[in-house]
C-alpha cells in the first residue's frame, strides 16, 4: 500500500469489513473503491490483516447465530385488540429460536459427532454385498 491516505483508508476498510463481512459495504464505508482493496490484497502485509478481519467477521457470524439459537429472537403476535371495536394489531410477542442454526453450530463444533454420513461401498471400497434371507415359517407349505 503506497502513501498515507491509502494506508489510512485501508486500515479504515479492514475495519469495516471486521464488522460487516462484506467488501462492497466496507469499501463504501472507508471511502473506497473494490478495486482499492484488490489492489492493496497483493501487499503481503495487507493480506494477513485481511485474513484476520475475515476471521473477526465470521466470529461475528457464529456469535449471532448462537444468539438467536439459543437465546432466540422476539416475533409480533397480531391478532384482535382488547375492547369493542378497537380492530386489529399487535397483540403479544413470541420467542422464536433457530433449531436450524443450532444443527450448524454442532455440526461445525463437533464435526466427527454431528456430519451427515453417507457410505456407498463396503470395507476399503469394496462392493456392497447382501444377503436376502426368506423365513418360510409363516407359509402354508
């Protein structure tokens, strides 16, 4: 990165993208263009801090989907107002959590335990074999 107010925004980029996870926005936000960053990226220096603002945001990804997995976030309930003729509207609220988000977050914790397993062949490759079994115990014969 040549000169102080490339080195400025840049820093003010990484920043950004720490929070947001997103280059548009983060460029939009330093006060510079995609093609800065891409251009800054070749800086061996840059690159590092990049990779860690990329973890910092993907931290920040995992600690909101935790949150609304486990803590859940608060929907509106409309329905009838109290009262004669008052109509319609917001009656309540409901916590809703994310089952979903939760599966993601053990299967990326505990991978061995919680991966989805597939086998197509049998011990070390081999072809699948089965044995059909029929129990005539039941026949008339």
């Amino acid at each position: 990165m040549a000169g102080k107010k490339s080195h400025v925004k840049g820093a003010a980029f990484l920043a950004a993208y720490a929070k947001t996870g997103n280059i548009s926005i983060a460029a939009n936000i330093a006060g510079c263009s995609r093609r800065d960053h891409y251009r800054w990226i070749k800086d061996p220096a840059y690159a590092r801090t990049f990779d860690d603002a990329t973890k910092e945001a993907i931290d920040r990804l995992e600690a909101e989907a935790r949150r609304r997995a486990t803590q859940g976030v608060e929907e509106p309930v409309f329905g009838k107002l109290p009262g004669k003729d008052t109509g319609t509207g917001q009656v309540g609220v409901i916590r809703k959590y994310s089952d979903t988000l939760l599966i993601f977050l053990l299967k990326g914790a505990n991978p061995e335990k919680y991966r989805e397993r597939y086998e197509h062949s049998g011990p070390s490759g081999a072809p699948l074999t089965f044995t059909l079994k029929l129990d005539r115990a039941d026949s008339d014969a």
